[in-house]
C-alpha cells in the first residue's frame, strides 16, 4: 500500500508540485562518491553502499534536470554572501573522497547535461591504490581475499585479539568496528599492509592524482577539502592541522583559478568545535552530514550545509533502475534546516 502511494503521489504530479512551493527558496546538496560502469573490474572490491552505476548516476541527473535547478558550488556562496539569489529549488551535486571515477565517467555525463559539481578530495589519498585502509580491508573481503593469515596480521598490528574467521557481512563488520576502535596513530599502520595486499585487484590506482585533479577543474567542475587521510577529524590532536594542511596542498593544486573555501567531514563526523576550528583557518563552508534542505536566505559567518547521500540500493525498483517515486520521497520531504 506504501509502495502504491508513494508511486501515485509521484507520477500524479502531486510531490512535484508540493517540492516546487514548499521548497522553492530551499537549496538541496547530494552526495555520491564512486561512479562506475555495470560491467566495470573495479566492481570487484567496490562498496555498493557507496557506489553507483553509470546508468544510475545519468537517471538521477535527468531527474534533477526535470524537477531542480542544479547550481555550482560558486553560486551557492555568492547567494549565502549577500549576492544573487540562487534560482527556484536549487541543487548542488557533490562527490567525496577523490575517486578517479568521478573524472572518467561522472564527469562526461555532467558534461553532457551541462551541470556544475564540486569534487571533496582526501588530499593524503591523492595518486594512491585506494582511499584508505578500510576500502581496501572491503576490498579484500568482497573479493574473497581476506584469508585468515591476512586477519591476524591486521589485529595483530592493531593489538586486538585474532578474530577468527571473517566471512560473513556481520563478521566482517565486527572486525571492522573494532579496528575503528583502536587509538588513529594505530589505524594509520593498517595502511601499508592492506595496500600492498591489494596489488592484484584490477584498475588501480582509484584515487585522483594531481594533474587528473587538474583536469577536473579544467572541466569546469570545483574542488574542497576532505581531510587529509580520511579519518574523523574529531579524533584527532590537532584538526587544525588536518584542515589547514588540506587545503593549502589541495590550493597548490587549484592555483589561482579557484580558492578553496569548502570542505567535507570524513565520514560525515563533525562538532561545532571543528567547523569554529574551519572558520579560523578560513574556510567559509562545510557540506556536513546532516540530513535535510537549506533555507537560501543570506546568512552571516560560518555556512553549515547539510546533505542527503544517494545510496542506490535502496532508491532501486525491481528492474535495478532508478525508482524516481523513492527519490523524490527521499529528497522532497526532507526537513529544513536552521542554520
């Protein structure tokens, strides 16, 4: 029954209509991160819960061109800064982490319907295999790499006890919620191991290097920060550090064709203390993980945007397409914030 309503509320026009006024001086940020092909290799260790497909990434850009304005990430600051006003129902999409998917397959279907985006680099991440020890720990075990001799070298290098066998999703979880666990001085350790046992998975490396980053911003397309090795910021000594190495390495990059002023928590963690942190080092904006719409009105001092991720497993319909009724259930009834 919930299903039937939902599809009717869609496909009669009402939820748009509803969206067109009640969200009309509303700005709407998506997240997505890696983009792939179906028949794509690197399929092979991707997270799907953090991945789309080509063919499902183009469906969600033809539903923001049918019912959004999509805008680049320099509009949004000018509105928020007293400048022009952004247009009816504005939509910024976003990507995190730096994936070089985003530039090969991302990129051209923008491109294709003219859309702006802003890319949130891992700046450590920049030219590496992968993003960072946890992606290539799901790597190995979605690709059946993950042997019990691998396990007790990682808990043994992060001093918990040897976890037996990891098979299972719940087991693979559980090992990985008490690597998490463990002080951020013994997390970056597990990198070296686990991206050396990655070697063989096909298309590496995945991350941006330096003049692909370039070429992402000679498309058009904006870049901000995303820490440096993607771990919370809130864990850390010194943030400060983090926030202020990022950008001026990611600023090296963009020279002076771009300031970078906007970053992205890794793993969407964050306090009022690091966005306080952000401002004085002079950032202007963070896309964080609240769920929700932002008022468009002007605003003074720090700009906190929250942002709805696109996750395709659940915005599917029994063809693996896109299923624009729960997308628009899922982006038209958010909440709008307050600031």
């Amino acid at each position: 029954m919930k299903k039937i309503l939902r599809q009717t509320a869609y496909h009669s026009s009402f939820l748009h209509r509803h969206h067109k006024k009640r969200n009309k001086n509303t700005l709407t940020v998506v997240s997505f991160h890696r983009v792939l092909p179906k028949d794509n290799p690197e399929w092979e260790g991707a997270d799907p819960e953090w991945t789309v497909t080509t063919e499902f990434f183009e469906e969600c850009l033809l539903f923001f061109r049918k019912h959004y304005s999509v805008v680049g990430f320099p509009e949004v600051l000018e509105n928020y800064r007293g400048g022009p006003s952004l247009p009816d129902n504005p939509l910024l999409i976003t990507f995190d982490d730096g994936w070089k998917c985003n530039l090969q397959h991302a990129a051209p279907l923008l491109e294709k319907l003219g859309f702006p985006a802003i890319l949130f680099v891992a700046t450590g991440a920049t030219g590496k295999p992968i993003l960072s020890w946890q992606e290539a720990l799901f790597a190995l075990w979605k690709s059946n790499k993950l042997c019990a001799q691998k396990t007790n070298a990682i808990a043994k290098l992060a001093g918990i006890a040897p976890p037996g066998p990891v098979v299972s999703e719940a087991e693979y979880h559980e090992f990985l919620a008490k690597l998490r666990d463990r002080p951020l001085d013994t997390r970056n350790k597990l990198n070296a191991p686990l991206f050396d046992w990655i070697s063989t998975l096909p298309g590496l490396p995945y991350m941006l290097n330096r003049k692909e980053l370039l070429e992402w911003q000679k498309r058009g397309f904006h870049l901000g920060t995303h820490g440096i090795n993607h771990e919370p910021m809130v864990d850390m000594e010194n943030s400060h550090q983090e926030l202020h190495i990022s950008k001026h390495t990611l600023s090296q990059i963009a020279g002076n064709e771009q300031a970078i002023s906007c970053f992205s928590p890794p793993h969407g963690i964050y306090n009022e203390d690091l966005l306080e942190t952000a401002a004085k080092i002079g950032y202007l904006c963070a896309c964080t993980s609240r769920k929700g719409l932002n008022h468009t009105r002007e605003r003074s001092g720090f700009i906190d945007l929250g942002r709805i991720n696109i996750n395709q497993l659940a915005l599917m319909n029994t063809r693996r397409k896109l299923d624009p009724s729960k997308l628009a259930s899922l982006l038209f009834l958010q909440p709008i914030l307050e600031q």
